[in-house]
C-alpha cells in the first residue's frame, strides 16, 4: 500500500509539474481565444485568428451544403445537419487531445508547427466530400475518395484554401499528408499527426457519433461521459497512437457501443439504404447514358443544391421523366421497399464471393440488376424496365474498431509493465460481443423492389436461385 502511495504521488506530481511549465502548453492557450461560434454540441468553438481564413475559404464554406448524413433525413428529419459544423466540431476536439497528449511523460514528439498542422487538418478532413457525403465515392469507376480528392483541393495553389494555409505558414502539403496518408509514404512526423486524427479513437469520431445521435434524436450518444472521456486521453509512444488511462474505460465503451447502435439503427437503416441505393444507381444510369453531358465539374465542388438541380436539368435534356426517375422520386419520399434479406448465416460459399465482388464493381450490379429485372418480366410476366431492382451491400469489412491500449497508471499491478489491449478480459469484453453481434445482425444484404404489384414475391422466391446461378456462371 506504501508502495503504491508513493508511486501515485510521483506520477500525480510529474504530470502536474509538466502541466504548468510544458512551454508547450502555454503555447497551446491560443485555442482559447478568437471568434467564437455556438454548437449544439461543444458550446462555445473557438477559432483562433490564424485559422480564420482558413473557415472563411470558398472550399471550407462550400461545406454548409454538404450534409452530414445524407438521405437519413428521410427517416430522421432532425438530420439536416451539414460537414460544416462537423469540422468545426473536429477542430474543437483536437485541441482537447493536443492538450491531453502533451500532458504525457515523455509528450509525444511534436512541436507549435504540428500542433498547427493538425488542427489545420482537423478543420479541412471532410473539405473533398462530394455532395451527399461517401455515396459517390461507393461508386468506385466514376469517383475517387474524399481523401484523395482533400489533398487535390488543399495542394491546387489556385484554392482558397490553399492560400489560407500559406499566409497563416502552413503547409499545404503536410495537412493533405496528415488527411490523406493511407496507402502512402509519408515522413514519420506526419504520420505521427494522421494517426492522431484517424483511429479507434479521434476527434472526427467522437464527434460525428455524439453529433449525429444527437441531430436524429436518437438517445444512444446520451450514454457517453464526455468529460471523462476527454480526460482520460494519453499517448502509447510505441505504436504512436493515442490510448486511454482505466478512468476512461466505461467512457469509451459507451462511445464504441453507440456506434454499433448508430450503425444498426441510424447509417444501416433499410429506408436510408434504399434510398441510397437508388441515388446511387440513379447517378449511374444518367453517367451510362450515351447523350450524358454530366462532367467531373458537376460533381467536384458542387454544393448538393447545385448538384440536384443539375441532375435535374441532365433528365430534361435527354427527355427523361425526372418525376419518376429514381432520383426524382426520392425528392417525393417514393422509396423502394425491402423485397428479400440475406443475412451472414445464410450466404453460400459462392454467394459472398459474389457480394464481395459486387461491392467493389457498380458497373457489374448494374448488370446483375438488370438482368434479373429481365429474367423476372420473362417468367412471371412482368413489364419492367431494367431499374425497378436494386441490390445493396454493405461494406465487408466495416467491423467495429477497437484497437486501443489502456494505461493503469500507479495502479496498474507490478508483474505488469506494458499497457493493456482494450479487448483484454481484464479491461473489456466488449469487442467479442459486438463484433459477432455486427455480423450477424448488422451486415445484411438486401434486395430492394419497387412496389408493382406481384414483384415483391416474384423477387422473395427468385433471388436465391438466380443470384447462385449468376455467381457460380460469372465466377
């Protein structure tokens, strides 16, 4: 008991005596001064003068018309908040690790230029979102990912971003390297900020769940201590990712388990999937058409409104009805409803093969779809058209993240000198649970149908046999 006593004096003592005269910690006061803007969440987000003209950039502004969620707001209609607020929200939390992080003994190697780095990467993380958030990055031979696109726009000298970034002595280069670093070779000291930004637990993710919950109306985000949460931020220098101290155990659980819950009620919801699925194939539909004039610059750095009243304008001239075109009709809430389930447990060997390779190829579900629209209108004599069946699957290998090490402080027991995995027995048993229970319930795949009369049960007793004789003959 002495031992330990003493042990927890020495550490309370250091941490304290690093807190007051980290010249550091001085330095990051500034995240407590310049404009300050009221949300819903955070309450009072404070941008400091430097990262003003950032906020103010035509790109960043740009945000306010992207939406967070989506199509959700069809089955929540609280959900019409935008990535605006968002990256505000990100900003606001980084700090809070930053100070955090640097109350760690040893800090972690990083100085006022990364500290500013990543909070420049904070701000702009979600700056290369199309309109309606990651749907057009699903369709992978048309569009690239928003990291991707992040770097083009904060790199491109002729943005007013990357403007911002040069007269507050930034750079450009190392914020696009801090957002987009995955599958490239980037220096240490950036990677060092990525995995800061992006991981089991960051600033972007604490923020979007609590955000969203919250915006749905949904109680799921009610059940994360926030504070503790926050306040029990480390640093784990030999994998260089954040962790957490045992104080912050139950507070991150309730934050993982909120997003098993938003998944499975909120993002994963059939009405959003359908109406997803239908934006998605809508989109590819007028791209297949051989009198399309969609460019690149319709989609880039349209806001969602430019972009509906495009796509608008697209169906007249090549004299399609927008009235019923797949994407007009989710204007009117006219959804396709749930026509037959796949759950885990009842996919063949040779019918996961086919999910998988579908997810990755829009172009081939396209075909499938239509096909499958054509064999039903032979056989049950139905007069279709080619898009009144939609299949949607849903990430692979989405699984709940729970890779996260976990200091015990003074208290932790002296046989043992590393920190713990968070899916340790003796920290949580959490991540079995979830992650079974996310398979098997969660990662469904569904065959969507309009609602004609007879093809809801021609699809219910079709789909089966047609879709393992198309992925045993296209193997």
């Amino acid at each position: 008991f002495v031992y330990s006593s003493i042990r927890l004096f020495v550490y309370s003592s250091i941490r304290l005596f690093a807190f007051y005269f980290n010249p550091l910690m001085i330095d990051l006061r500034f995240l407590e001064e310049g404009k300050a803007i009221r949300d819903p969440i955070w309450g009072y987000i404070h941008i400091p003068p430097d990262f003003l003209p950032i906020v103010d950039a035509e790109e960043f502004q740009r945000l306010r018309d992207i939406s967070q969620l989506g199509h959700v707001l069809l089955v929540y209609p609280g959900a019409r908040h935008s990535r605006f607020e968002h990256a505000l929200g990100v900003f606001h939390i980084a700090g809070h690790f930053l100070k955090q992080l640097l109350k760690t003994q040893p800090p972690p190697d990083i100085d006022i230029d990364d500290v500013r780095v990543l909070l420049a990467a904070s701000l702009l993380h979600d700056v290369g979102h199309y309109p309606f958030s990651h749907l057009l990055e699903e369709m992978q031979m048309f569009f690239i990912d928003h990291e991707t696109r992040g770097r083009y726009i904060i790199e491109d000298p002729s943005t007013e971003i990357h403007a911002a970034l040069l007269k507050v002595g930034i750079d450009p280069q190392r914020v696009a390297n801090v957002i987009d670093y995955q599958q490239r070779t980037i220096p240490d000291r950036d990677m060092r900020l990525a995995h800061i930004l992006s991981g089991t637990l960051d600033p972007d993710k604490i923020d979007y769940l609590l955000r969203d919950a919250r915006y749905c109306g949904v109680p799921f985000g009610e059940s994360v201590n926030r504070d503790r949460l926050l306040s029990s931020i480390t640093y784990h220098h030999a994998t260089q990712r954040p962790a957490i101290t045992y104080k912050g155990v139950s507070a991150a659980e309730a934050l993982i388990f909120t997003s098993y819950l938003m998944y499975r009620n909120v993002y994963w919801h059939h009405a959003v999937r359908s109406a997803n699925a239908m934006f998605k194939r809508g989109i590819q539909d007028l791209l297949a058409h051989p009198n399309c004039s969609l460019t690149e610059n319709d989609f880039d750095r349209a806001t969602e409104s430019d972009l509906l009243h495009r796509l608008e304008k697209e169906h007249t001239e090549l004299e399609i009805s927008y009235r019923t075109s797949l994407i007009g009709r989710l204007k009117r809430r006219k959804l396709f409803k749930v026509a037959r389930i796949f759950f885990p447990h009842e996919y063949a060997h040779n019918l996961i093969n086919l999910f998988r390779r579908l997810y990755d190829a829009p172009d081939q579900r396209r075909e499938l779809e239509m096909a499958f629209c054509t064999h039903l209108s032979s056989k049950h004599n139905l007069n279709l058209c080619g898009d009144e069946i939609l299949l949607d699957i849903l990430q692979f290998d989405k699984i709940p993240e729970v890779d996260l090490k976990v200091f015990f402080d003074a208290h932790i027991p002296v046989e043992k000198t590393e920190p713990l995995s968070f899916d340790d027995p003796e920290v949580s048993l959490l991540k079995n649970y979830l992650i079974d229970n996310f398979e098997a319930q969660a990662k469904v795949v569904r065959i969507f149908c309009d609602d004609i009369p007879n093809l809801r049960q021609a699809v219910r007793d079709e789909a089966f046999p047609f879709l393992k004789n198309w992925g045993t003959v296209r193997a």
